[in-house]
C-alpha cells in the first residue's frame, strides 16, 4: 500500500505541474520575453497566534492586472501545500481542511491565509505565500509561533512602510492576533503623525474618533484585521507615520507604518526607436509605456501623428473592434502600442506615438525610412542554345525576386519580338502553365517549352516581372536537323 500511495502522490505532483506550466502558458504566451511591471509580495517575517483561535496570515500582492483568472495562489507550511487555486480554471488544487483564503478579496492584492482553530498545535512553522499572475510571480515567507495559552500577550504586526497615489484609495494592513476574538472587549486606534483619526470602542459600540475620509472595517475586526482605508484625496503627497493600537481586555500592542504617498504621475515615459528603415510592407510600428499606473487598455488612449498631422486614434475604453485594425495598445500587454504601415513613401516621414493614462501623458518620435523594392529584376539566361531534339524546355532564373513567390510574379515569352505565351502566377488556372510558367516550388526558374522546330534561327526574349519590378534576358536559339 505505501508503493501505491507514494506512486499515486507523485502523479498528483507531476499533474499539478502541468496544470501550473499550461496556466502559465495560457497567459503568457504573448508576453514570451516581455516586462510589464514587478510582481512583489509583502508578508510579515513572523506571527505568533494560539492553537484555540483563527489565525490570519497577512499577504499583499501589487499586482499588474488586478484579475483573479491570470493568478495561480499556494501556501506552502513547511514543505506542504496547504493550500492551491487556479485562477485560470477557477478551481481549487489543493484545500487542506482548516485552511482558506478569501477569493473575494485576492483581486485587491489581499492573499491572506486564515487558518481555522485547533487546526495547528503548538510549536513553530515556516509558512511561504507564493503568487503567479501572467509571466510574473513573487513569493514571501513567515514564522509562525503557535502557543497553547488561549489567554496570551496580544500582537499587533504592520507593514514597515507602505507607498500610494493622492487621488486613490489607501489600504494601510494592520493585523492584531486575538485571544478572544470578541469586538466588544476592544478598543481600536489609528493615529496619523500625532493625531488620532480613527477611534473606536468596542465596549459602547461607538466612534470616539471617526475623521472623515478614515475608516476600518468593523466586519472583518473579530478576524484580527484592523486594516484602516484612507480615500482618496484625503492625504496630500508626502511622508505620513501611522500607528495601530489595539486593546483586548487588558492586552494591548501597536504597530507602526511609515506611508509615501506620491502625486500621480503627470508624464508617462514612452519609448521608441529613434529611427527605422522599413523594407517591406505592412510593418508594425511599436512604442512602449513602460510606467503605466493602471496597466489597463480600458484607461488609455493612443494617437499616431504622421509628420504632425493625426492620422490614427486608439480610445481603450471603446470596445469598437474596427478602431484598433490600423493603430491599437495591446490588451493583455497595454505598455505595447501597435501603428500598422501599409503604404510606403517617397521621402522619410515622422511618426509620432502620443499615449494617455488617466490625467497622464508622454510622446515619443520616430523617424521612418522606406526601402524602395528593386525596380530591375536580374534575368539571367543563356546567350545561345542549340535545340537537338523537341520538346525542349528554355529556361531564365531571376536570382533577385523580393518576395519570392509565384503569386505575385507575371512570366511573357516573346519570339522575334512577337508575344508568345504568357503566365500570372495569380491565376490558378492550370492551363496557362501547359506552355511557360515560373516554377511553384522554385519561383526564380522559369520555363518555356519549345515543341516546333524552325529552319532559321530565332530570338526568345524572357521577361519577369514582380510587383513593379522588371527584367528581361533574351536567348538565340538554333536548331539543328
């Protein structure tokens, strides 16, 4: 029975690898060598709880896309999968009993682990919170002490220091490991610098501070979260000290974070090449944004200037298909804008790439020069050629065809000056080639097939063209008794 278990566990592994590696694939086939933005993940290095409560453990993704199904989550304790969810598939891998996250929540960056009392005894685990969105992933780690005394000292963990923009909501983490988890025997209080912004009494049920714009969730209090949302535009840029003090009984801790917050950005970066030279038509145009705030198609706009008049919008909030077939910003990778060029130009033309974000914006030139295709086509052919015996196959070869290709090529065989036969590779037609054609499989040899002999000697002129090019060669032909 232990061969079987152990075989059947490997195969669960080796299945789950490669739901992982297709998941991966799923999303990040496009971005194949691609950076959007640094998936980082924030834990707390370590966590003391008791073996008869709920325990919470704090991880916060920043993350690009804010989109459940491009996310693969795992907690590992010690070396075990606790806990699996494919966001791709929607479904869980692996769900320990005892142990859950809060999918409601993972779509806002919150990735915590409850895990449910009496799950754990007492004694010391390493608990790893590892996340995958698209191409990117990043992983934390925390010790976790359990202790047996249900009545022990209240902890209080926050993040050292935390960043965020003016004009959005704050989340400021702030996780108090409960003995009792009873509302009504605590008292919660967020300061800002030395001011109290939020105070409440679990006791009376009442605010004793509650200045507008701060606020905690009482809902999620008895869990131990005291996390305090600040809204947007309350705080001006700049560097804030926040304390987290929370009473239960007569336990008591506080926490502290230093928060950044940050202006939004006014001017994206965007990126091009300085100057290309385009050979062949249609080309793909690129600009990158590689500071996006949102990272979302919805939430930008893109215009392409061709030397300083507009000639292409993009608007991402219109879901109008027909908008984005010549210019586009790509939807699962907004920091890469797209203008497809499909005529060419005499002289060198500036194109510029103007993209919005928000209030954002940045622009960026490029200077393009068209490679004219060849206009002579090299027709190489014997001079003479003396025919013995009938049919006789001619030949001409162009060794310096552009697109190399029947399709786009037309065959003319003249003799004395006089059309003969002709052939258009884009007509399929079988019957044309019966007499001359350019080889299918090898579109530089062409061919026409002489069957009448002639008494004197005759000229055959071969001309070749493609697209607009053109050559010709023209061969001597003697035929002998």
């Amino acid at each position: 029975m232990d061969g079987v278990g152990s075989t059947f566990g490997l195969i669960t592994q080796i299945v789950n690898i490669k739901m992982k590696i297709l998941f991966l694939l799923c999303i990040g086939n496009f971005f194949s060598g691609s950076v959007f933005g640094q998936l980082k993940i924030v834990t707390v290095p370590s966590l003391e709880g008791y073996s008869h409560g709920d325990i919470n453990l704090p991880c916060s993704a920043s993350l690009n896309r804010n989109d459940i199904k491009l996310m693969w989550i795992t907690w590992i304790q010690n070396t075990q999968k606790v806990y699996e969810y494919d966001g791709y598939n929607a479904k869980h891998i692996v769900e320990l009993p005892g142990y859950n996250v809060d999918l409601k929540q993972v779509q806002q960056g919150d990735i915590a682990l409850t895990i449910s009392r009496n799950t754990l005894t007492p004694g010391v685990y390493t608990f790893k919170c590892e996340v995958t969105e698209g191409s990117f992933e990043g992983r934390g780690e925390t010790t976790l002490t359990i202790r047996g005394s249900i009545f022990g000292q209240l902890k209080v963990v926050t993040v050292p220091s935390l960043e965020g923009y003016s004009d959005g909501d704050i989340n400021l983490p702030c996780n108090a490991s409960l003995n009792r988890k009873n509302i009504k025997l605590m008292r919660i209080t967020w300061i800002q610098n030395a001011v109290k912004v939020y105070e409440y009494d679990g006791s009376t049920a009442t605010h004793i501070v509650k200045i507008p714009g701060y606020n905690v969730d009482l809902k999620q209090v008895q869990q131990g979260d005291v996390a305090l949302t600040i809204a947007r535009n309350i705080l001006t840029p700049g560097v804030y000290t926040f304390k987290c003090e929370v009473r239960e009984g007569s336990s008591e801790d506080r926490g502290e974070t230093t928060l950044t917050v940050k202006a939004p950005p006014q001017i994206l970066t965007v990126n091009a090449a300085r100057s290309v030279t385009v050979k062949e038509l249609p080309y793909d145009l690129t600009c990158s944004v590689p500071n996006l705030r949102w990272n979302k198609v919805e939430k930008m706009t893109l215009t392409w200037k061709e030397n300083g008049k507009d000639l292409c919008f993009f608007d991402g909030s219109n879901s109008d298909a027909q908008q984005s077939k010549k210019c586009h910003c790509v939807e699962c990778y907004p920091s890469l804008c797209l203008l497809t060029l499909r005529d060419a130009h005499i002289s060198d033309v500036n194109y510029t790439c103007i993209v919005t974000e928000g209030n954002a914006e940045g622009n960026a030139a490029i200077e393009v020069k068209f490679k004219a295709p060849p206009q002579i086509l090299t027709v190489n052919a014997a001079r003479s050629v003396t025919v013995k015996e009938l049919p006789y196959d001619l030949t001409c070869s162009v060794p310096n065809l552009r697109w190399n290709k029947v399709e786009k090529m037309t065959l003319t065989w003249k003799e004395n000056g006089k059309d003969l036969c002709f052939f258009d590779g884009s007509n399929s037609d079988a019957q044309q080639s019966k007499k001359c054609h350019c080889v299918k499989s090898y579109p530089s040899l062409c061919l026409l097939s002489l069957t009448d002999a002639h008494i004197s000697d005759v000229n055959y002129t071969c001309i070749v063209t493609e697209g607009n090019a053109e050559g010709s060669a023209t061969i001597a032909v003697k035929f002998k008794d």
